[in-house]
C-alpha cells in the first residue's frame, strides 16, 4: 500500500504537482484495500508530495477503512455536513494555498469539477488518471493470486449451470441456482449473470427472462465472481441435447478463434493481432458479419479495465497484463455462441485462468 502511495508521490516530485485527489471507488481500494460503494456521498484520497496523506469517507464506514488496513488518517463526514468544506479545510493543514492539484478526470463529474473549483480558485487541475492506468494495467504477484481464486469460482459456477440445465426450466430458474450456489461458498457475482438459451444467444448482451430450455437449444452462460475484490469473467456455450450441423458449425468458428487468439499471444505481440488473429478465424469460416465486439478487454479489480483488445488497439502485451479473450458470433436465425477466457500473460505466452472444458459440451436432456 505504502508503496503505491509513494509511486504517486514521486510522481507529483516529478510533475511539480502538490496534491492528487483520488476518487475512483476503485482506485481507492487499489490503494487503501478499503472496497467501498459511496453511492453519492464523498470517497476520496487526498494525496501529498510531501506528507501522510488521508481518506475521506462517508462517517458510518471510518471503522471498516481503518480496518481494511488504511494506516493514516480518515475523515469522516455524516449526511449533515459539507464534506468538500472538510476536504478543503483539512488539505489546507498540509497546503495552505493550493495551486496545483492532479484529479481523476475519467470519473470526476462536472458538478463536482465545479465544486472543487469554489474551494480552490486560483489551482490549476490537471489529469492523473494515466498513470493509475500504467500502475494498475501490470497485476502483481499477489493480485494474480486472487484472479486466479475468482477464475476457479467462475469454473464453479458454470459447473453449476450445467447441471441444472433441465427440459422445461427457465434462464431465470438456471440463474438463480448459479447465483444461489456462489452465494453459499460466501461470494459474489462481478456482474449480472447471464443465461439465454437458443436464439435469445444471439444477443451478445442479452436479458435471461422466462424462456423454457429445449432439446437441441445451444446455452450460453456469461459470468463472474469477486473473490477479495477481484473480478472474474468466463462465457461458455453448450448445447443441450444433440445440436444441429449448423449450430456445431458456429461453434466450431468461435472456438478456434478462441485458441487462435491465445496461441499467438507474448509480450510484444500487439491487442490488434489478438483481435485479427481471432477475426480472421471467424470470417474464413463464414460468419465474419457476425462477430460485432472486440476480441476482449482487461480484468482486475474493475470487470472492464486496461487494456481494450481490439482491431486498432497498437499496444504490446506486457508480461503481468490480464485481460479477456472472448469471440463470438451472434447468427439471429442459427444460433449465438461466446468462449471467453481470463488470460494473464506470461514471459513466454499466456497463463489461462479459467479452466472450464471449452470444446462442446453435449448436456444430457433430463
């Protein structure tokens, strides 16, 4: 924890800077290990070039920040005060007269912007959101630690909706006993859990609703858990009962994107070449108008972080790098089939966190 903190203190040494304030729920957790969801309230962390810096938060959770294991102060403010006024008055013990303060421009709002203006006229704001990105786009060792803890409850939860799987049932019935199940072990889903089955598939962000499970439907289950503040992602696709040529066909495209992808990835190799790599795939197959998102997306704390992997995405891959590779081909009238695993990549390749069996999984009808 110190040592991030000190990374953004050399960093404001470096930029002549006097202060960051943090406010990123997220990037607060990164940096405190205090997970918290402020809802409209103040969270924050005001940071010094030269000196302790301190939290601000909502009062009723200063004993869970200290306890998460914050070691400096915490602020708390109730419902009734003006928290910026006690952001302001307690900065201005450190810095009487700021004049120059980094922000987190991606999440600041402008109302708030303008707030923080009123307290400090006469500062100068700049961004510090890049390198927040730079610090966290690299997971440490004890980060991949917990990823790889959420991927083998990801691989859980999609063992559990396999086996529930029954003629009749609803995606909502199925959903529920996934979630049921996750909750039981003592975690959480990192997003709304999706299961749609036949052609509701072929929506790539598809609502699961009252839709009976039928012989012969394919099955996609899209899902995650949060295993101490990390987020795991994994999409897989069975049929239940035997499917049909085309539906296998479809399948077949998706999961040699999938290998296609991971077999060309290293450091250096770039996101865009994943991305074509797995494109190409899926187009030599027939279904290239089919494949409507990028291949894939960075993992961690956040479920969509850094880096974005995509056709024009220049960036080398970067040994420590987490991220999703997902294809899918979404056919209205054939069927929607997605493979997503969480990768993390390695000095000679990638590391696949989520070990669920991706060639297809033929379900017995009950």
């Amino acid at each position: 924890m110190t040592s991030k903190i000190e990374v953004i203190q050399n960093h404001l040494k470096e930029q002549n800077l006097e202060a960051a304030f943090i406010t990123t729920p997220e990037n607060v957790f990164y940096l405190s290990g205090f997970n918290s969801d402020p809802h409209e309230r103040l969270l924050g962390i005001m940071i010094f070039k030269d000196a302790a810096p301190f939290m601000i938060c909502p009062k009723m959770e200063v004993p869970d920040a200290k306890a998460a294991g914050w070691k400096f102060e915490v602020i708390g403010h109730d419902d009734q005060e003006n928290a910026w006024e006690l952001l302001a008055n307690n900065a201005a013990k450190t810095t009487p007269a700021m004049t120059t303060l980094a922000i987190e421009k991606s999440h600041l709002t402008v109302e708030r912007l303008e707030t923080l203006q009123r307290f400090y006229p006469n500062t100068n704001f700049t961004g510090i959101d890049q390198l927040l990105t730079d610090m966290r786009i690299v997971k440490s060792q004890d980060e991949l630690v917990k990823l790889r803890e959420a991927a083998k409850l990801a691989d859980f939860a999609i063992q559990v909706g396999c086996d529930e799987l029954a003629e009749g049932k609803t995606e909502l019935e199925v959903l529920s006993a996934i979630e049921a199940a996750v909750l039981k072990k003592g975690y959480y889903m990192s997003f709304d859990t999706m299961v749609l089955t036949g052609l509701n598939a072929a929506s790539p962000h598809g609502t699961p609703g009252n839709t009976k499970i039928k012989k012969g439907d394919l099955v996609l289950f899209d899902l995650g858990v949060v295993y101490e503040g990390y987020c795991s992602d994994i999409t897989r696709t069975v049929a239940f009962g035997e499917p049909a040529a085309d539906q296998k066909a479809v399948y077949e495209a998706v999961l040699n994107a999938n290998k296609a992808a991971i077999a060309l990835a290293k450091p250096g190799v770039r996101a865009m070449d994943l991305d074509k790599a797995a494109r190409d795939e899926i187009s030599q197959a027939g279904f290239g108008d089919y494949f409507t998102h990028r291949l894939g997306h960075g993992l961690g704390i956040g479920l969509h972080e850094i880096p974005s992997i995509h056709g024009t995405n220049e960036l080398p891959l970067i040994e420590g790098m987490v991220f999703t590779i997902e294809p899918g081909v979404y056919k209205s009238d054939t069927a929607g089939v997605r493979i997503e695993d969480d990768v993390v990549v390695t000095a000679d390749g990638l590391e696949i966190l989520t070990t669920f069996p991706k060639e297809l999984q033929i379900i017995t009808v009950k």
